[in-house]
C-alpha cells in the first residue's frame, strides 16, 4: 500500500518531460532523426516535416495514456490534412478534418475525465465489452460505405486504399474514446495502409518522401504503444 501511495506521488510530481522515461525520449530522438533525414533528401517541404514532428511527438505522448497527446494530435490531423490536400488524397483530408480531428477533441476531453487518480494526468485505461465491440463493427461498415461514395465522388487517387483507411482509422478512433489498448493495433493497421498510400504519392514527387517514414515511425511507435499500455493496464489492476 506504501510502495502504491508512492507511486501515485511520483506520477503527480512529473510534468510533461518527466512523464518520459528514458526508452521514450530514445524512440523520439530515433524517430526525430528519420523523420529529419528524409526532409533533407526529399525537397524540403516544412510543411510535411512539421506536422509528421508533431505527429511522432504526439503518440510518444499517447503511448504514456497521457491527454496531452490528444492536444498534439489535434494540431497534427490540421497540418496533415493540409498536406493531403495538396496532393488530392481527399480521402485522407476529409478523414482527419471530419473523424480524426473531431475523435481527438471529443477524445481529449474523455481522457481528462478519466484520470488513473485525482492531480494524475495518467488516465485510467478502459475495459472493453462485447457491447462496445459488437458496435464498433457494425459501424464501421456503415461509416466505411458512406465515405467511399463520398470519396469517388471527389476523384480521390487510389480510392480503395483510401476507404480501407477510413475503416482502420474509425476503429482505431473508437477504441480510443473507449481508452482501449487496442486503439494503438488498429492505428498500426491504419499505418500500414498510409504508408502504401503516401509511397504511391512519393513515386510522383519525392517532397512526400517524409510522410512515408513519418507513418513507417508511427507504425513502430503504435506498436510500442500497445505493450505500453498494456503494461499501465496491468499495473492499474493491482491498484
């Protein structure tokens, strides 16, 4: 009860570089230098380089159960939106303007309602039920066919990468209002999908060349935030 008591005491005393152990702050470096690697091979488009830094930074943050990557992640769905916009991947733009960015907000504010304990900034992670499951695929069908029809409608390139990235990205938003470990394996899914996608983009101009390593990051990042979680989910069971 000690050993707890103490624990909870450290988690109130951290702020937002402290929350980061040391393998976090190594992931972020490794994936920094990538990122910034291929943004100097690739044309140099800021654009591009900023948003998929704020991105990385973002699930370092996520992968902590800490709100404050939700706040990144808002900021990253407006900057990538922007940058599918550009190449006409409207799918992607219409996905983090009007599911992601909305997710995030709506997500943000579950998660500081839901804090590990009182001046925390930890939250506590979810259970999952068959209710919520069964809802989450038998929605996803549905949202999936309405953005599809949406999609084709505006020309999108490679529309049927498009749409399976609209269902990876809607799944991967539901877990996460549940405060879900799994939200971090369906994103990976969804990272999967987006890398097929911006190397289509890159093989036409090398300045999307970022947005390929950006989501090859986010993809080892996602992974590593399922395990991460699902050691908090461990740990906050014993509490």
């Amino acid at each position: 009860m000690i050993k707890k008591t103490n624990e909870v005491q450290q988690l109130k005393k951290k702020n937002l570089i402290y929350v980061l152990d040391r393998k976090d702050i190594y992931i972020w470096l490794v994936s920094a230098i990538l990122i910034t690697f291929s943004f100097l091979i690739s044309g140099n488009d800021y654009l591009n380089l900023a948003t998929s830094l704020i991105g990385v930074t973002a699930l370092v943050y996520l992968s902590k159960g800490e709100p404050f990557g939700q706040i990144l992640s808002i900021v990253f769905s407006l900057g990538y939106a922007f940058v599918a916009y550009n190449f006409k991947y409207y799918g992607e733009m219409i996905t983090y303007v009007f599911m992601t960015l909305p997710s995030a907000l709506f997500a943000t504010y579950i998660w500081l309602k839901n804090p590990l304990n009182a001046g925390v900034s930890q939250i506590k992670v979810g259970k999952m039920s068959k209710g919520k499951i069964l809802f989450i695929f038998l929605t996803a069908p549905i949202v999936t066919l309405i953005f599809f029809f949406i999609l084709r409608a505006f020309k999108t390139p490679n529309l049927l990468i498009s749409t399976i990235s609209i269902t990876t990205s809607f799944i991967a938003s539901m877990f996460t209002f549940y405060r879900s470990k799994y939200y971090a394996v369906a994103y990976a899914f969804n990272d999967i999908v987006l890398i097929i996608l911006w190397v289509l983009a890159t093989i036409e101009s090398l300045s999307y060349l970022p947005m390929v390593l950006c989501f090859l990051v986010f993809l080892f990042n996602d992974l590593n935030a399922f395990f991460s979680w699902s050691k908090m989910e461990r740990k906050q069971a014993l509490e």
